[in-house]
C-alpha cells in the first residue's frame, strides 16, 4: 500500500517574523527622528530668517528716514512707566535753494521765489527755513517763524513762485539759502505689551506741538516683532542732538530674541542735512 505524504509548504518561523518586525521597528524609528529632526531645523531657521528679516527691513527703514530728515525735526519721547519710546521726525519731500523771501524785519509778504527743485512742491506742503530747534518745526506758526504752508506754486522756467496760505516772515534767513518742504511728520514707536515689544510706523497725524504718544497717532503699521528691549533701562533709540561741529546723530540699538537666542543691532545714524 503507497503512503500517501503531504507537500512541503514553505514559509516563516514566528522566530524569523519577530526578527523582521524589530528590525522594521528600528529602521522606521531611525526614520522618524531623522525627519522629526530636519523639520525642527526647518522650522527653526525660518523662524531665525523672519525675525532677521523683520529687524533688517525695521532698521533699513527707520535709516532711509533718518537720513532724509529735515535739520533738527527730530524728537524722542520715553514713556516714565516703559511702556513705549517714540523717535519722530519730519521726512523731507523736495529741497531747494531760495531766491528771495520774506526775513524779520522785513514786511510780511505771501510769497517767496526759488530754485526749481527735482522734486515737485505742491499745496498743503510745509515750506522751513533755518529750523534749529524741535519747537521751531511741530510748534503753531504765527505771523513770523521757521515753518509755512504752500497755498500754490507757479513755475518759469529754473524758478519758482511760491504762494503761501497767509502773509508771513520767517524769522531768519539761512546761511546756504537752504529751503526743505516736507508733508506730515512721522513716528516709529517701540511699544511693550505686556513683555512683548513691537516696532510700529506711524504716519499722516499731523503737527503736534508736545510730541505724540502712541494713542494720539491712530493705527500704526507693524513693522518688526520679537523685541526684548527694557525701555527705560535699556533703550532701542538714543539721540544725539545736533551741534555746531556734528549734525544729530540716531543711536540704534533694538535687541530681538528668536528660539531662546537674543541679536541686537548697534547702529548710528547721522542726519545728512544741515539747515
């Protein structure tokens, strides 16, 4: 009688699956921290290239402000309790040299003659001449004094005629017959909220005579976060008035914190213009 064997099956050990499982387990965690890490390296350099970026366009701007500022316009005001520190200044719209205009103690007259300027100078715009003090740019003008505005202006060929809103004189004349015209003064304010500094642009809120704070300019545009300034002990913006050796100079020092690591700036600014 033939016995009758069964086919060989082939197949796995549950010694052979265990060992496949660990060694998927261990190749998948090896994996896993692999990308858990290079997305934490990710996530922290674009965290380091934002603030880097933020400070970066923060400084570069307050910079190109500084430097078109007009002569002794700026002002910088430290709340007593740290909550804010505000730099205002008055940015120069067009400059030019003048002909002719009306000085103490001459007779008062609505306008003045000047030199056409590469930039247009239109109604409602501040015509300065000679400001030396802060008080003598944002101060209500009176019959004479540093600051008027334009009413209308009238072009001849490389001069102008320009008309203002009242009869006026300014109170001196300029060693280099300089002439600035400027809009609206401007405000950049580190503000600290509750531990957090942000840097805020603040434009198109008028003259003041006693520089603004924060809540009477209106909705500032945020321009840097991530801020660690202690204001009152460790100031982003020291000023350095004007002399007559030296023009005023801006002292910029914000320090930002990213990922437990804190940077900060040391830069000086130097108004480029002289009245």
């Amino acid at each position: 009688m033939q016995q009758y064997r069964h086919p060989k099956i082939a197949g796995f050990t549950l010694i052979e699956m265990v060992t496949v499982i660990l060694i998927l387990g261990i190749i998948v965690v090896g994996i896993s921290s692999f990308v858990v890490f290079g997305t934490r390296i990710f996530v922290e350099s674009s965290a380091v290239d934002q603030v880097l970026s933020q400070s970066r366009f923060g400084i570069e701007r307050m910079t190109r402000d500084i430097r078109r500022a007009v002569p002794n316009s700026m002002r910088v005001l430290t709340a007593t309790d740290g909550s804010y520190q505000c730099l205002e200044l008055l940015p120069i719209s067009a400059s030019t040299s003048y002909i002719d205009a009306p000085f103490f103690p001459q007779p008062v007259q609505n306008t003045l003659t000047a030199i056409k300027s590469v930039r247009s100078i239109n109604a409602a715009q501040s015509v300065l001449i000679y400001p030396l003090t802060a008080s003598e740019v944002y101060n209500p003008q009176g019959l004479t004094a540093k600051r008027f505005l334009v009413q209308s202006v009238a072009e001849s060929g490389d001069l102008l005629t320009i008309s203002l809103t009242q009869s006026i004189r300014f109170t001196e004349a300029s060693p280099l017959k300089r002439l600035y015209v400027a809009q609206s003064p401007l405000s950049y304010c580190f503000i600290n909220t509750a531990g957090n500094v942000d840097l805020r642009l603040y434009q198109q809120y008028g003259y003041k005579a006693v520089q603004p704070s924060p809540a009477d300019m209106g909705n500032g545009v945020l321009m840097a976060q991530n801020i660690t300034n202690t204001l009152t002990i460790n100031p982003a913006i020291i000023l350095t008035p004007a002399t007559l050796v030296t023009n005023a100079i801006v002292h910029l020092q914000p320090r930002f914190r990213v990922n437990g690591e804190t940077f900060q700036y040391q830069h000086q600014v130097q108004v480029m213009n002289v009245p």
